[in-house]
C-alpha cells in the first residue's frame, strides 16, 4: 500500500459536512461498526474512505445517494467478518471534495488510484446503482485491476429510461431538498419503508437527516447531476462484452428505480448470474440484508474458491 495518504485542504462546504450537526449523524449511523475513517490524497483529491476488517478486499460503492457510502454500514460489520471492507465517497458526495467533471475517464482515473492506495490485493467490487454503470464501463476498460464484480441495481447495463414518477419526484427533491420530498423520493427506493424503518428507527431517522444536510449541499448537487446524466446512459454491449473478471448481477425484485426485467435482459444477453432478492426494492442491503449478504456471501465464497491467486492492483 502506498505512503500517499496525505490530507488535502478541503472546500469550505465539505468543512461544513464534517462539522457540527452533520458530523453527529454522520458518527450516529456509524456508531457500532468497527471502522477507521480517513481522508487520502487519491489523485488530489480529498476523498473520504471507511474501511473494516481483513481478509479479501472487497470495495463497496454507493448509488447516485447525496450521503455516500456511509449509507452500507448496516452489512458492513458482517462482511468484515470475512473482507478487507472498503466503502469511499465517490468525488463531490458524501464527505469527498468535489471535481469539475465527474464523468467516465475522471471516475476511471481516480477508482484506479483509489483502489493503488487501499488494496493490496485485486479486490471485488459490489456497485450499486448509478455507479454500477459507471463500474461496468470501468471493467471493460480497467478489468486488470479488479478480481471480480457485483453489479447492483444498475441502470446501464440496458436500454433505460426513468420511470415517470422517479423523474418527478428526483426534479422536485433537486429543486427543493426538504423532509417531505426526501420522504416521497426513500418511499420509491424501498418497497416498505415502514417495515425497514421498524429495523432500526433510529438509524434510518439519521439516514433520512445526513442524507438531507448533504443535499443542500452546493457541490453536491452539482455532483449528483453528474452522476445522474452519465449513470442512466446505456453502456453498449460490445462494452459489456469486454469485461472479462467474473461478473454477476444482483437486484431487488420490486425495483421501482431500475426494473428488474432489465437485469433479466443482460443476464440473458450477457451470461452474467442474476441473483434477486425478494421483497425488496431499489436497496435491499437496507431492506433485506440478510438476503443480501447471502447472496453476496456465497458468490464471493465460489469465486474465491475458482481462483489461484490474488495480485496487487498495479500489476
């Protein structure tokens, strides 16, 4: 692992993040999970990374979410049972500084560098949904540097077009981030949001706040524009094909944000596993983790078998 892990000076709004009411909740979804948080100097940027456990490095990126990644810490005590648990802030989200451009070849430059800095081994990559496109195209382009991949709720991996009420209910939230409009905009990522809310109320009361203190955010929301106009564009198959790392897929069955019958379509096209899980919807490592992590569990624990050998990520 490299000595290049040097705190940069950050924006003065990712500051605010960090500070204050925003740093509470941030620690009240975090509280309990074995983790060491850091900011490293990933290809000069400010970039926030959680990290856990020892084993295998499995990586985990967030969806298009304004909190970033601190939204997998309820699997990620469990899978650091097992793994080397990697959870970054994509630029401009979460608690990570913010690019000009947040497109394919900026992600690719800076993934790569983030994964030089904290993988001393060729890790597996779980995406979740708008960077589960951005992942794909990386696959294609970057495989060498990856053992395996989990795309998750992605929209990319098929012709896609968002579905009428979610493109309603994202424009009035962007435009206006209040608590009724984060309401309406959780309510279509889960199938039940009550039930999943009975888990643990107090974590998804925290959830819903940090994930609205972000997104009023200035660069945030510049970020997550980005993040949406690059993450719903269809990655060609003749892309798709070139990803040559073991690659599975894996889907709520009741997504209202990416349909399920598009992930049936790449399965189908592609030879690509399709795991689902039931009685979920758009985040079923929140809604069913159990179900989720079994199914990530056993795919991780057959591909680790098939394989010989784990190399550094800059080989």
């Amino acid at each position: 692992m490299s000595e290049q892990q040097a705190v940069l000076s950050k924006p003065r709004d990712v500051d605010q993040l960090e500070s204050g009411a925003a740093s509470d909740i941030r620690s009240e979804l975090l509280k309990g999970v074995p983790i060491r948080a850091r900011h490293l100097n990933v290809n000069g940027i400010a970039t926030s990374v959680l990290e856990a456990g020892s084993g295998p490095s499995l990586v985990l990126l967030h969806g298009g979410i304004e909190c970033g990644g601190v939204y997998w810490a309820p699997v990620i005590s469990r899978l650091a049972d097992s793994y080397r648990v990697v959870v970054p802030d994509v630029p401009g989200v979460g608690e990570s500084a913010p690019v000009a451009t947040l497109d394919a070849a900026a992600f690719a430059d800076w993934f790569s560098a983030l994964l030089r800095l904290t993988c001393d081994e060729k890790p597996t990559l779980v995406a979740h949904s708008l960077l589960g496109t951005f992942a794909a195209c990386f696959a294609a382009q970057h495989g060498h540097l990856l053992s395996g991949l989990f795309i998750y709720g992605a929209p990319g991996v098929g012709p896609y077009r968002m579905p009428l009420g979610l493109l309603v209910t994202a424009i009035r939230f962007d435009l206006r981030p209040s608590e009724r409009n984060n309401e309406r905009f959780e309510r279509r990522a889960f199938l039940d949001l009550d039930r999943a809310r009975r888990q643990d109320a107090e974590w998804f009361k925290a959830f819903s706040a940090y994930a609205l203190s972000c997104a009023i955010v200035p660069h945030v929301k510049r970020s997550m524009r980005q993040l949406i106009k690059i993450g719903t564009k269809q990655v060609p198959d003749t892309e798709l094909r070139r990803i040559e790392v073991p690659t599975a897929l894996l889907w709520g069955r009741h997504d209202r944000f990416v349909p399920l019958r598009l992930a049936e379509g790449a399965s189908a096209r592609l030879g690509w596993p399709l795991h689902v899980i039931d009685d979920a919807g758009h985040v079923p490592h929140l809604e069913q983790p159990n179900a989720f992590l079994a199914a990530l569990h056993s795919t991780l624990a057959s591909s680790h078998k098939q394989r010989g050998s784990h190399d550094h990520p800059g080989t």
